[in-house]
C-alpha cells in the first residue's frame, strides 16, 4: 500500500470534484478505492496507474 489520500485529495490528484468521485463510486466507475471502516481511501500508486491505462494517445489525421 502506498500514500493513502482521502476522496479530496484524490479528486485533486485527479483534477476533479470530490463530487465527480463520488459518482464513479456510486455506479462502479473510476478508481479503485479502499473501505476502512465509514472511511473511503485512495492508494496514490492505484491512481497513478487508472490514470496511466485511461491515457488515451492520439496521432495526428492527415486533412
């Protein structure tokens, strides 16, 4: 386990809301997150790598 962040400090890793967050939780979207208890927990490094396979490379379209 690495850093563990809570869901604000997630959201702004992520650049989101804490809203948004909480809404990929709700319907099982976004990053995994931990339950400690009431508590809901990030594991930075599981972060680091959700975003690293959402990455999305594109190449420039000849017009």
């Amino acid at each position: 386990m690495g850093d563990l962040l809570n869901p604000e400090q997630a959201a702004q890793f992520l650049h989101v809301r804490p809203q948004t967050l909480a809404c990929w939780r709700l319907y099982g979207k976004g990053p995994a997150f931990a339950k400690i208890g009431r508590l809901v927990r990030y594991d930075r490094r599981i972060l680091e790598e959700w975003v690293n396979r959402n990455t999305v490379l594109t190449e420039p379209r000849a017009v």
